[in-house]
C-alpha cells in the first residue's frame, strides 16, 4: 500500500539514520546513556529525599521549600514531552552529552544560592536538563539494539522507573551522613563525567538536521509548555494551598486545562505533531499507557507509605530507613534481567507475566493494611520482597505492550508521550498521597478525639496511665498535666497517621485488583522481535511520517 501524500511533499526526502553494526562499542554507549539517565533520577530524588536537611542548611522554609521540588518536577516533565523532536535535530549523541554537561554543572554552583529567586531559577534549569534525557534512552535502547536482545534493552529502561527512585533515600543517607549536605547537589558530578566518556565512545555520530526548524510546531510547542508547567504545579502546590480555596490553584487548574486541551487538539490535526495520538486507537498503546500511569503511582505510593511512617512514626532518620529502600532496589539488577529474559522467550504471554506482577504487588499491599505503631524496619522487608518480584513484573510487559506493535519510525512519536506520562504519574502520586494522607489522618483524630470524649467519664475507673507514670518528673502539678496532655496528642498523632497509611495501602490493593481485571480484558499478545506477529497498527496511527523529518528505525 502506497503510502499517504505528505502536506510537506515538496522537500527532499530524509536519509534514514545510520545504525551501527552492533558490538562492544554500541554496548558501551547504550550503558552511558543508561548512567546518564539514573544519574537525572539520583539527582531528582536525592534532593527531594533530602529536602529536610537542605532546607536546614541553606536556611530555607517550609513554604519556600516546596517550590524547590514542584518548579524542578515541572520543567522535568515538560522537557521530557518534548525532547524527541530535539534530539532527532540535533542528533542523538550530541543532544545527550550537552545535556549531561549541563546537568552536572548547574549543580556546582546550586549550594551557594544567596536567595531562593536564583536556587528555583537554576533548579528550573537543571530538571530541564534532567528531563530530556530519559526519552532519549528509550530509543538508544530500542534503535541501536539488536531484535534478539531488544527486550532487554526495555528492561534497561525500566531500570528508571524501579531501580533509580528506590536508591534515591540511601544515597541521600550515605551523602548527608558522611560526606556533607553540599554533595546531595555535587553527586551527580563525578557519576555525569563517566556517563559522557561512554557516551562519547560509543554512540554513533548522527548528521545534525537544522532544516527541521523550518518545519517546527511552534504553536504546539508554546501552548503545550505552559500547559504541562501549570498542571505540575497544581498537583505539586493544590494539597498545600487547599486546592480550589486557593486563586493561584484555581487560575493555574483553568488557564492551564484549557491550554493542554488546546494542545491536544492541535497535535491531533497538526501534519508534524509532538505526539501522534491517533496511537491511542490502538488497544494495546491504550491499555499499556494507562496502565503505566497507574503502576507507577502505585509503586510512588508503596514507596511512600515506609518511609512516611519510619520517620514519622517511629522517628527514623534517613540513614536508619535505608535498609528498607536498598531491600527493593539491589535486587531489581536481578530480578529485571531475569523477568526480561522470561518476556523474550516466545512461549511465554507478558499479559500472564504482567498480572502476576500486579498480584505480588496487590498480596504486599494487603499485608500493609496489618500496620500498627508497633511495627519497626524488619516488619516491612515481607512487603518489600513482594514488591521485588512485582515491580519488574509489571513495568517490563508494560512497556513491552506499548513498543512492540510499533513501526521503525514510530519511536519519537511514542518516547515523548511515555516519558510524559511517566513524570505526570510521579506528580500524580505525590498529589494523591498528600491529600489521602492528609484528610485520612485529620478524620482518624477526629474520630478518636471523639471516641476518647464520649468515653471519659466509663474509662475514669481505671485512672490515667500517662499522669501516673510521669508523676514523679515534676513538683508542679500544672506542668505534669501540660505534659500528660502533650504525650496523649502524641499517642494520637501516631495512631491516626498509621491508619492514614492503612487507608492508602487499601487504596492501592484495590487498585491492583482492578488492573489484574483490566489486563484479563483489554490487551492483545505482542511478541518479543523477531518471534511472533504483532497486531496490526490502526490505520490511523499508521500514518507515515512527514517526509522532511528524518525516519528513526528502532
């Protein structure tokens, strides 16, 4: 089938990109451009988990400090939206390595911000830079691997997804603890530096293509970025400023809806759009996408709930919760080439790979509605090791069900849209854990604070435990009551945060379960490459790419 004439037909067609016989070199920069991206996620977790101490240090308050993540996270997620169309101009291997520079050096000056107007302003920067290098790791790992091995090269990038945010509180320990809280900023350097040496080394040299900016979507591109800013920043600021109660909310939640509809309206009609959403015809692309916005916030949930109680709780510092993150994190170098090898082999249906996956992760978050103020660290590793098997599990088919119906020139217009979603996921998760948390815990004290007035005068009998046992602290009886009232809120605190996480451990079983029903209907098998037939794209997602952009096989 002769395909569509192209609005653009009066340029000259474009070379495909050259793709290297594959060996040790290829292996070599496909790992750099792998370190590069988990050294974006340290940097982006490391200062999030640190905060606190950051904060401290520099001086920073609370109000102030939220603005530290929430402008990072979103000119992250807007880069990552938009990234294939830049790295396709200005080749993969010199895009990538720019930016890892940049990265790196926005970092040496960060700790000796005189205010808070230059930190954002540089923070911005950097998760600018920090977000245009995931996508680009998709297709390194899916254009420049062989089809034999391809999956694992999906693998590699799940790595980002399982891997990376599970070291991010270790790293800040080891970091803060024994190093010093400037190389919670300064940690990427050294990590940056030999990512650029291999990238250097092994990516291949493609031709930079400047003619493309005669054709660039500039429209798209200035309604789409203001748009996913204004939409990060609602998810990141709403829970803190009461949501709609807020102007600022409100205005950033309408003008910022009605660009991004606007924005998809146009890439939908647009001849060379950022995303091609006519992919979302197809059923695999729609269940995959959406089921990878759904695991990843319940991995950001289930990562959360630890070590919001350990510290909170039980009083943990990061050092101290370390354990529990490095207990998912170290096996994953296991565990996703092993389920990768699994999803390469023929015989074997990721969907089946995929549900078991969402099981493991449904049976963790069950035994996590048996939390008490009574559990330490070691209550946690069962759950944990349940996440082990699961986390892969699920990331792996997912990305599976979303790439391997594509055509060769498909990845750009695919890499953007997932890594979009990606980030978005991460935001949504952070939005939901802060209001479930927050609203969870205010009706649990209520509710005790009730329970405790309703039975005052039946439990009087039995006299009260604290007064007695703090008795004997003071000579003044005003002070031993002030205390007696002071412990009590405490008991009440703990309890009612630990039935605030129960809550959200429920909220995420139930959720498991409804993709393990979703899994069992809507997908179709794919196959890994080169071993079985994949589905047919939908004629509208099948639309060639305009001939002036240069065709990037997988």
């Amino acid at each position: 089938m002769q395909p569509a004439a192209s609005p653009l037909a009066g340029a000259p067609p474009a070379q495909p990109s050259y793709i290297p016989p594959f060996g040790m070199r290829t292996v070599v920069g496909c790992l750099g451009m792998l370190l590069a991206v988990h050294v974006a996620g340290f940097n982006e977790h490391v200062t999030e988990i640190g905060l606190a101490d950051i904060r401290g240090a520099m001086h920073i308050g609370h109000d102030e400090g939220t603005w530290f993540t929430s402008i990072y996270e979103a000119f992250n997620i807007a880069a990552m939206a938009f990234t294939p169309w830049f790295y396709m101009t200005f080749s993969i291997y010199r895009f990538s390595i720019f930016m890892t520079a940049v990265l790196a050096m926005l970092s040496i000056p960060l700790p000796f911000m005189p205010d808070m107007v230059s930190l954002c302003f540089l923070r911005a920067a950097q998760g600018l830079s920090a977000g245009c290098l995931p996508p680009v790791l998709m297709t390194v790992m899916l254009k420049y691997l062989p089809p034999p091995i391809k999956v694992f090269g999906i693998g590699g990038y799940a790595m980002s997804a399982t891997f990376g945010p599970n070291l991010g509180g270790p790293l800040e320990a080891i970091w803060f603890e024994h190093v010093g809280w400037r190389w919670l900023y300064w940690e990427v350097i050294p990590f940056s530096i030999i990512a650029i040496a291999m990238m250097a080394y092994g990516l291949p040299r493609d031709p930079v293509h400047f003619e493309r900016f005669r054709n660039f979507n500039w429209r798209g591109f200035f309604i789409g970025v203001p748009s996913i800013l204004c939409v990060v920043t609602v998810l990141y600021q709403g829970d803190r400023l009461d949501w709609f109660r807020s102007p600022i909310i409100s205005h950033l939640t309408f003008w910022g809806g009605a660009l991004f509809v606007g924005f998809l309206f146009h890439e939908w009609h647009h001849h060379s759009p950022f995303f091609r959403l006519q992919y979302w015809k197809n059923r695999n692309i729609t269940m995959s996408l959406l089921t990878l916005v759904g695991v990843l916030i319940i991995c950001g949930l289930m990562m959360e709930v630890p070590m919001t109680y350990l510290e909170a709780v039980r009083g943990y510092r990061p050092i101290q919760a370390a354990p529990v993150a490095l207990t998912v994190a170290l096996p994953q170098l296991i565990m996703l080439p092993l389920t990768a090898a699994l999803c390469n082999s023929a015989r074997v249906d990721c969907r089946y790979v995929l549900a078991f996956g969402m099981s493991c992760l449904a049976l963790a978050a069950f035994l996590g509605t048996w939390l008490t103020p009574d559990w330490v660290r070691d209550n946690f590793y069962l759950l944990q090791a349940l996440q082990i098997l699961g986390q892969p599990m699920v990331v792996i088919p997912v990305l599976m069900l979303a790439t391997m119906s594509l055509g060769p020139a498909d990845g750009p217009f695919i890499s953007g849209m997932v890594n979009m979603l990606k980030g978005m996921a991460n935001a949504f998760a952070a939005a939901i854990f802060e209001i479930l948390l927050r609203r969870r815990e205010q009706y649990h004290s209520t509710m005790l604070l009730d329970r405790a007035g309703n039975n005052a005068t039946a439990l009087s009998g039995m006299g009260d435990p604290i007064h007695r046992a703090i008795s004997n602290s003071s000579p003044d009886g005003d002070h031993v009551a002030r205390n007696t009232l002071q412990i009590f809120h405490t008991y009440l605190h703990e309890q009612s945060i630990t039935l605030a996480l129960v809550d959200i451990y429920f909220v995420v079983m139930c959720l498991c379960i409804a993709y393990v029903a979703l899994t069992a209907v809507l997908p179709k098998r794919v196959y890994p490459p080169g071993k079985g037939s994949a589905p047919a794209m939908p004629a509208a997602a099948r639309e060639p790419a305009p001939s002036s952009l240069p065709a990037t096989a997988h």
